[in-house]
C-alpha cells in the first residue's frame, strides 16, 4: 500500500492541498488542507497495485470533499439577480433622529452597491415573469456595511417567519413535475394563499402591474419593515424606507412581457448594463415614513405586522 512518489511536487493544488513555503526548506512543499507535507495529491492509496482505493486515505478523501463543495449552492429565493455600483448623497439630515453618520452628514458621496432580483427563479431563470422583484442595497459606511433589504412591494405575504419554507415551497416549482419556473400560476402557490388569508393584500399587489416591471431601473423600493432610529438622547422614532425611480415606475403589459420573454431571456439584466454602460445611471430618491410609538398605538393594527402599511396622509 503505497502511495507513487511519480508526480510532481511541485504543482499547484486546486482542490485539496496547499503549497506552503516550509521555514527553512527554501522552496514550496505540497501539504494537505491541515498542513501535512505530502508527496504528492495524484495517486490514491490502493490495496494491491489494481486493488480498490483505501477509505484510510485521506488525502484523497479531503481533495473529493472539497471538490464535491466548490460550488456554493443557489439561493432558495431570489437566485436570479443584477446588481450595479453607484452612490448615495444625502439631502436632508436626519441627525434629529439618528447617530447613524450615513443618515446625518448631508452631501456625503457613500459607496452603495444595488441587487435587483426575482423571487421565484432559478439563477438562470429569465427576467420577465410575474414576481416580486427584490431591492437589496449595501451602503458602504464609514461605520460599517449596512444592508437595507427590500422589495418593489410595500408589503410581505406573511406574518410569521415560520410559514416563509411554506410560501416558498409552494411558489416554488410542483415537486412531482418541476414546473411551472419563475411563476405563481400553479395551484400549489394558490392552495397556499387560499388557505392562508394574511396574504390577501400582498397577492394584490403581486397581481397588479407592478410585478411586471419595464425595467429595473424603473421600480419602486421599499424596507416593508418598521425599523428604529435612535437619536444621542437615546430617543426612537420608527422608520420605513422607500426607494423611488426618477424614471417613474413603468411596467409592461402581459402581452409584451410574454413577448420579451420569448425574445430576451436577459431582458431586465442587459436594459440595465447597457443603460450604465450608455452613461444613463438609473437614480432613486430615498424617503423615510417617520413616527413615534404614541402615533403606532393609534393605528388599529400592529405597525410591525409585514402585511399591513401605513398609509401616507
Ligand atoms: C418571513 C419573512 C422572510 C423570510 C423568512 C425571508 C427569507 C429570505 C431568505 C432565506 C433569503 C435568501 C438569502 C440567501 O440565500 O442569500 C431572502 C432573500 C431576500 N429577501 Fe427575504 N425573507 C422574508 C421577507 C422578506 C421581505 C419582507 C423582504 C422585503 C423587504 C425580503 C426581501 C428579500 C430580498 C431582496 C432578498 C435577496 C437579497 C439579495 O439580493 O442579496 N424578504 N429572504
């Protein structure tokens, strides 16, 4: 049972090994992941010259696992994404009702990067079926990364995390045949919402227009969620995002989508590359919907209930 010495040592290793540079030795040494000097990572252990490979080797062991794990796994919902690099500039301070310095300091050029997506699809799914469209932004402070996830929807499905693998699975292709992609016209996804009434106000917004957007350059944003401001006196306001297109928000009628989908599965993705390509930077106008607790317990429902909003007087 020995492992060939034939091979070269000093090749690269790619999957499995590491060259380490040994103190002392003056040149690379091929080494397992754990730091084990081998001879080399291209012939397994065999019992006999033509018997089978030994599960004792683990060398051979480590470099399968880790090949077998090279690929991360696609995302369960929102697989299918664009995204863009730009900026934010605040216009008007919010220190009154933040220490956050990215919502405070007016005029600040602060990094952001932008992730439009689908929900339903898979990565390599097209961009036109109806769905939500997500809306995940990272600002680039200089205190730090903050993610401000949302949706072009102003309001969630759901009111309890514990149904999302259950809205998923059932928006989700039929298991038994694997179809329909990237759509909610399937009775899975129908069984689940005629059975489950808190998703009634987000199913009309998911039938209208705008889960048929014209271009991503063209939706609108929102958090959906209350999240808390805190000022330096240790005071809270409550807060929801909006994102809206200077463009306006556009959506296509049925028709077209269905046309587009035949003609460009890349639809949404190559309109905004090449508008940023072209120099025609798609811009959005952040708001903020403020209010206090006493205004929250006016509302004759719970602010933090994902299927509800708060209307703009
Ligand atoms: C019960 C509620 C929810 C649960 C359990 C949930 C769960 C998830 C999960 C598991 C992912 C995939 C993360 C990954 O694989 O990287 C995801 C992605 C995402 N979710 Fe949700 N979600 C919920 C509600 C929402 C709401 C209300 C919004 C809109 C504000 C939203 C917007 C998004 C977006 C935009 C992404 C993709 C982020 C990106 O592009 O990187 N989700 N969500």
């Amino acid at each position: 049972m020995k492992r060939s010495s034939k091979s070269n040592p000093d090749q690269t290793t790619g999957q499995g090994g590491e060259l380490q540079q040994q103190a002392g030795a003056g040149h690379p040494q091929l080494t397992t992941q754990q730091g084990i000097v081998i001879p080399d990572n291209q012939n397994s252990l065999r019992a006999g010259a033509r018997g089978p490979s030994l599960l004792e080797d683990f060398i051979l062991r480590e470099k399968i696992t880790h090949f077998d794990h090279e690929r991360i796994p696609e995302r369960i919902v929102h697989a299918r994404g664009s995204g863009a690099h730009g900026h934010f500039v605040l216009s008007k301070s919010l220190k009154k009702y933040t220490t956050a310095k990215v919502l405070g300091e007016t005029g600040v050029k602060v990094p952001v990067f932008v992730r439009f997506s689908t929900v339903a699809g898979g990565a390599g799914s097209v961009d036109t079926p109806r769905d939500v469209r997500g809306f995940a932004i990272k600002f680039y402070t200089e205190e730090g990364n903050w993610d401000l996830v949302g949706n072009n929807i102003p309001v969630f499905f759901i009111q309890d995390a514990m149904k999302f693998p259950d809205l998923v699975h059932a928006v989700k292709m039929e298991p038994d045949r694997g179809f329909p992609q990237a759509a909610s016209a399937h009775d899975t996804f129908w069984d689940f919402v005629s059975l489950m009434p808190e998703t009634m106000h987000m199913v009309m917004w998911a039938m209208s227009d705008r889960t048929i957007p014209r271009s991503l350059r063209m939706i609108e944003g929102f958090g959906v969620h209350s999240f808390r401001l805190i000022n330096d006196k240790g005071e809270s306001t409550f807060v929801k995002f909006h994102w809206r297109p200077q463009l306006g928000i556009q959506s296509n009628v049925w028709d077209e989508a269905a046309k587009l989908q035949s003609a460009d599965n890349d639809y949404h993705r190559r309109d905004l590359f090449e508008a940023v390509e072209a120099g025609n930077f798609p811009a959005w106008d952040l708001f903020v919907q403020l209010f206090t607790q006493e205004q929250a317990d006016q509302l004759p429902y719970d602010h933090l209930d994902a299927t509800k909003l708060i209307p703009k007087r």
